[in-house]
C-alpha cells in the first residue's frame, strides 16, 4: 500500500462546523476516487499548544493511484471548498508500506 498522511493547521478563526466539512470530505474521497481504499481523520486533543488542527491518512493501492488523486476533481474540490479558505500550514509525507520501520508491540 502507499500511504499519504497529511497535518494541517487552521486558522484560528476556523470553525467547528468548517473543521467538520473538511473531515467530512476527506472521508468521502474513497468512494470518490479510484484506487483511494481508506481514509482516517482526526482532530487534534488539544493538549499542546503549536500543534497541527488536524491529521488525515490516505492509503492507495499504488503510488500510480496516489498521483490520479492529486488532481482528481474530487479531491481538488475538497481542498478549495473546504481547505483553502482556513487553511495556515500543511506538511505531508508519503511512503509505501514497505519502507516503514517499527518497534515494540
């Protein structure tokens, strides 16, 4: 699997009903975009002061399917409906399963 994971940090004035938009079309991607098999959203505790407002995670079949998403109308209007009006900061990463390293458990 590849997997994009994403934090974005809102403005402050955003919003519950804005942040719950954004989750909301994140989580309507899979059914929206080929080769998106699962999304995971969640919005931060709040315990920490400097953290990002919230998390997403995106698995794809293959990278070739990660790059369809990027300009996938669905996807492209989630982020300026939703995203852009409130957005302050992003970071991502993307990986493939088989490059991740673990410990414990």
């Amino acid at each position: 699997m590849f997997n994009h994971v994403g934090h974005l940090t809102l403005v402050p004035e955003a919003g519950d009903a804005q942040i719950e938009a954004i989750l909301s079309g994140l989580l309507a991607l899979p059914d929206q975009v080929d080769g998106l098999v699962e999304a995971h959203v969640v919005r931060d505790a709040g315990l920490a002061d400097g953290n990002a407002t919230l998390r997403f995670h995106m698995r794809f079949v293959s990278q070739e399917a990660w790059q369809g998403y990027k300009t996938h109308p669905a996807h492209v209007s989630v982020i300026s409906t939703h995203i852009g009006p409130v957005l302050g900061s992003k970071a991502f990463v993307q990986y493939d399963d088989a490059d991740v390293r673990s410990a414990g458990v």
